[in-house]
C-alpha cells in the first residue's frame, strides 16, 4: 500500500492469503480495518524497513482481525528463518 493517504480509508470482511504491505504508510483520515484474516501478516502496526510505526493523523477503528497486525521483519526471521519475497 504505502503513501501518504489524505481520505479515509476502509479495509473490512476480507482474507488476505499473502503479506500485505503497509510499507511508509500515512494516514491523515479515518483508517478502518475490520473483520478481516491475515494470513501471512501484515506489517500495519510496524513499518517494515525502520520498524517504526506508520503515523495515524485521526482515531483508527482496528477491530476484529485475525493474524499478525504487527509483523517485524527481525522476529520472523528469528523464528522462521525467512523473509518476505516480494515481487
């Protein structure tokens, strides 16, 4: 995803079966993410590279997941012994 992101944005009722990146994510609205299934994580809650958060400018509803909203790169590699490919 990533960006500067100026309107709200909705994220609900979905099953993501690969990593979704929030890589540098701004949000300066509303940022809703409910109900959804994370199947291999999400970085959301942590910022990949310098693993900070991404900056939330309003209240943000973040209700309901399942899966690993704050995904570290130096944990999983720990643990699992891999990365992320991207492509």
């Amino acid at each position: 995803m990533g960006g500067h992101n100026k309107k709200p944005v909705i994220i609900k009722n979905n099953v993501f079966v690969d990593f979704v990146n929030f890589d540098d994510c701004q949000f300066d609205e509303l940022l809703i993410v409910e109900n959804n299934i994370f199947c291999k994580a999400t970085n959301l809650l942590i910022d990949f590279h310098t693993n900070e958060s991404n900056t939330f400018a309003k209240t943000s509803r973040i209700n309901n997941n399942i899966g690993d909203l704050g995904y570290n790169k130096q944990y999983y590699n720990a643990i699992e012994g891999g990365d992320v490919k991207w492509k």
